[in-house]
C-alpha cells in the first residue's frame, strides 16, 4: 500500500513585503485558479488590517481547496509568532487558529 499522503504547508513570512505570496515558487495568481481559494490565502492579513508581509510557502498532499485552507492557517500562526499580542483575538475569532482534524478514511 501507497504511504498515507499527508497535507502540510510550510509558510515563512518576510515582514517589510508588498503583500506578495508565492506557493510552490509560483505565484498565488498562477497556482490557483479560483478568486475564492485566493481569498482564503489571504484572510488572516484582511483579519488582521496587515499586508506588509511577503509569504512563501511550500504545500504538498491534498487538493487545491485543502491547500488553501493549509496555507490560511500557517499564515495565521506565522502572524501569532510575529505578534501574538496584537493579532491572536481577531485570528481566534476568525477560527483561523484551529487546525483542520479531517483526515481520509482508509
């Protein structure tokens, strides 16, 4: 049997950015297609009134819809690590702080 795949997004955050996001070293117009999957990328920065960050994730396993729920919630607690203080109400709010417990079912 195949290894069981598993979802996960690497996010790094560089502050001082244009609000540039790059997935897979492509960038977030040319990975996903769909507006709203963009959207979710981007909801933890429209929570939290921040858009001086460049992301760059890596993402693997899942499909495109999964992925940008992974991304959403490694952006939301790369914010928690830039400031927890000023950002953790409104992520928790948000439920962008809870991870995903879904898996497949074999």
């Amino acid at each position: 049997a195949p290894a069981e795949e598993v979802l996960f997004a690497r996010v790094r955050l560089f502050p001082g950015g244009t609000g540039e996001i790059k997935i897979n070293n492509r960038t977030i117009d040319n990975y996903f297609g769909l507006e709203t999957l963009k959207m979710v990328c981007r909801q933890p920065f429209e929570v939290t009134g921040t858009e001086q960050f460049d992301v760059e994730c890596t993402v693997t396993g899942g499909g495109f819809t999964g992925q940008a729920g992974a991304i959403r919630h490694g952006i939301a607690r790369a914010l928690l690590q830039a400031d927890s203080d000023q950002y953790r109400a409104a992520l928790k709010a948000a439920g962008f702080l809870t991870r995903d417990p879904r898996m497949k079912e074999r």
